[in-house]
C-alpha cells in the first residue's frame, strides 16, 4: 500500500513540505518528496524510517 492509505502520514509528509517549501533541499524534504512518489511495494520499505523521523522531527502545532 502506498502512504495514501495511512492519512495521518500523508498528514506529516504534506505538512513538513508546506512547512519547507519547494526550494527546500534538507534530507527531511527529500525524504517526504520520495514517501510520496514510492510506490505499494517500496513504501513498505521506508515506512518504519518515516515513522522515526516522525518522532525525531514532530509537527509544531499552530504553525504556519
């Protein structure tokens, strides 16, 4: 399955690149970038390393 079947991480991944913006060029947007373009069977792959990247990096609530 691909990560839109898990809202609450297409939520995060959305999120972080709005927060970023499209010029960004740190890991944690080249990531969220590829979380969106992987496929059923890769993002199987990565999704245990988003999840922690999920907890190393959360959402600031109320941000813009």
């Amino acid at each position: 399955m691909s990560i839109q079947f898990y809202p609450d991480e297409l939520d995060y991944v959305n999120a972080q690149l709005k927060l970023k913006g499209a010029d960004d060029t740190s890991f944690l947007g080249a990531f969220c970038k590829a979380c969106l373009l992987a496929d059923g069977d890769n993002y199987g792959t990565i999704r245990y390393a988003l999840h922690i990247l999920m907890e190393k990096y959360p959402l600031v609530r109320g941000a813009p």
